[in-house]
C-alpha cells in the first residue's frame, strides 16, 4: 500500500497539487465525530496525503477527479438523503468526478473489509475494487474501469 500512496503523492506533485499530511490523532478524532468506518490503508493515505485538501471541495485534478480531505468524506445518506436507498448501507463517500457528476465510494463491511466502487446516483453503487491501492493506480492510470458505469451488460 504504501508504494501506492508514493506513487499517487508523486502524480499529485506533478500537477502541483499541495501535499498536506494529517496527524495520526487528528485523523481517528475526525473518523470517530463523523461516525466514518475508516479501514486502516485509508487512514494511511490520510496519513500521507489528506487527500485534494487544497483543491475541495471546487476544483479537480487534470482529468476530473477530486479525492476528499477526511474531513469532507460522508455517508451515502449525508450525501443524497435518508430515504436514498444506498443511505441504508454504510457507503462513505470520498470522492467525486467532475464535480459531483458521480462519485467514488466505500462499502463498509462488518468484518471489516470493504468494497470501492462508482456512485453513479443515490441507488447505484457499482463495486471495482476491493482495495485502496488499486484504486489508486487505476486512478493515476486513467483507467477504464474508473468510469465504467454501466451495469457490466458490455
């Protein structure tokens, strides 16, 4: 995980995207106030890098994307409502796509694994991976599976 976190901390740098590392105690305080199931590779990019801290919640990397600061990551239900569907499972989203035209979320499980996937409205979420580190480099990659979202009839 960790070379993943360079990699993406290195290819924020090159579109001059300020790096701004979040203490270890600031971290499991914002996660316990906002109620978020955080898996620990999360906590060890924010660690690193707190997200597009400078960047939210207005402007986007090169190709559209915008990774959230912890402070701005929200359930599902935060972000589209009670009585949105996906508000009924632990979903957090921490990420978005040209400014909210879908976003990236994480799926909580009870024991403790979790699923990345696009939200493409508040009853869709569509799983990609099950690890923060693929994400990452699918994302750095620009990837085809970052913007699929199709329901996989293709």
């Amino acid at each position: 995980m960790s070379s993943s976190i360079e990699k993406v901390i290195h290819f924020w740098k090159a579109q001059n995207i300020k790096i701004v590392p979040k203490a270890i105690e600031e971290i499991l305080y914002v996660s316990k106030t906002n109620a978020l199931q955080l898996p620990g590779d999360f906590i060890e990019l924010y660690r690193q890098a707190n997200g597009m801290r400078e960047l939210y919640p207005n402007y986007t990397d090169a190709e559209g994307f915008l990774i959230y600061p912890i402070e701005a990551i929200v359930s599902a239900r935060e972000e589209f409502g009670e009585a949105a569907p996906l508000g009924k499972r632990k979903i957090f989203i921490f990420s978005d796509y040209l400014i909210k035209c879908w976003w990236y979320g994480y799926e909580a499980f009870d024991d403790g694994s979790y699923a990345i996937g696009i939200v493409e409205s508040r009853d869709d979420f569509r799983p990609i991976t099950n690890s923060l580190a693929e994400f990452l480099e699918l994302y750095m990659v620009d990837s085809d599976r970052m913007y699929d979202c199709s329901d996989g009839e293709n």
